[in-house]
C-alpha cells in the first residue's frame, strides 16, 4: 500500500513517462480534471461530492462555476 509520499513519487514518475510537465501536473490537478469532467458530463452533485469526501456540499460546487463558464461560451457563439 503507498503512503501520500510513495503516491506522489509513483504519480509523478508517470507523469513524466508520459512527456506531461510534473509541475503543471499534480494529483490535485488530477481531481478537479475528473470532478470538473463529471459535473460537465451531467453527474449529480452529490454523487461528486460523495466521490471527493467533501463534508460540504459547497465546497463540490466550485466545479458548478466552470461549467457555468463553458454554457456561457457556448451561448456566445
């Protein structure tokens, strides 16, 4: 089983394998990509909010704002 540390290293070897920057490239990044692809895939928030292990539902709906940004690039042409 990895510890936080061992998880870093492994996610950020890969991340290099991968010719990704591992600076631009963190497992942080990684979480809000796949919460923000749900929310815009249409995943209800609680279930998101359930796959993070967020106590508050508020704290999920940071990723409501990006997908308000894309229906609003979207309305825009």
């Amino acid at each position: 089983m990895l510890d936080s540390r061992g998880f870093r290293i492994t996610f950020k070897k890969y991340v290099e394998k991968a010719g990704l920057d591992p600076g631009r490239v963190t497992p942080h990044v990684l979480r809000h990509t796949c919460a923000t692809e749900m929310m815009r895939r249409g995943v209800n928030l609680r279930v998101i909010q359930e796959a993070l292990g967020h106590a508050w539902v508020s704290t999920t709906q940071i990723y409501t704002h990006v997908v308000s940004e894309d229906v609003k690039r979207a309305m825009q042409g």
